[in-house]
C-alpha cells in the first residue's frame, strides 16, 4: 500500500473551495490593500492564492494587526485559551 500523504491542504476540500459565483480571476485591489497597525481584521483566504495563506484552522478568525513584515502582515489570533501569531499576505485577510 501507499502512505497516506500529510500536506499542507489535506482534508480542505471543501474549507478551501471558491463558490461558484466567486469563481475566476483574484481581484488585485485585494491583494494591494493596507492594513494598520492594531486595525482589526478577519482571516478570509483566498484559496487560488497559495502564497501566505494560513493554516485551515484559523480560517473565518478574528484577529488584531500586529506588524508588518515584507509584503505580509502579522496578525495575532486567539486559539483556545492563547494567542497565536499568524503571518499572512493581505490578499487573505479583509477589514472586521
């Protein structure tokens, strides 16, 4: 038998799918947009854009901008009873 393989999107078949009203080209006005530091923001990945995109598990969070780093932004999310540091690319993240 073949090993089942652990990559980084397994099991997001459906959590990483475009609707079907959504579907095409990814706008670039998301991809340019400026975040503020402490400004608010939700985890809302783009799934045709790999690059920057967070773990599924924080998909749909809420989190806090904590810095930028190169072209991505350092968001701080709370995961169970602690705060995780997320590094993401704008195009995956909108304003709350």
């Amino acid at each position: 038998m073949v090993t089942r393989s652990h990559g980084f999107r397994v099991g997001t078949r459906r959590k990483l799918r475009k609707k079907v009203r959504e579907r095409g080209k990814v706008k670039i006005g998301a991809a340019l947009q400026e975040f503020d530091i402490n400004e608010k923001v939700i985890i809302d990945v783009e799934p045709s854009y790999h690059k920057g995109m967070p773990h599924r598990r924080f998909i749909g969070k809420h989190g806090k901008i904590v810095e930028k780093k190169g072209k991505s932004y350092i968001v701080e999310v709370r995961d169970g009873g602690k705060y995780k540091k997320i590094i993401c690319a704008p195009i995956h993240l909108r304003k709350a």
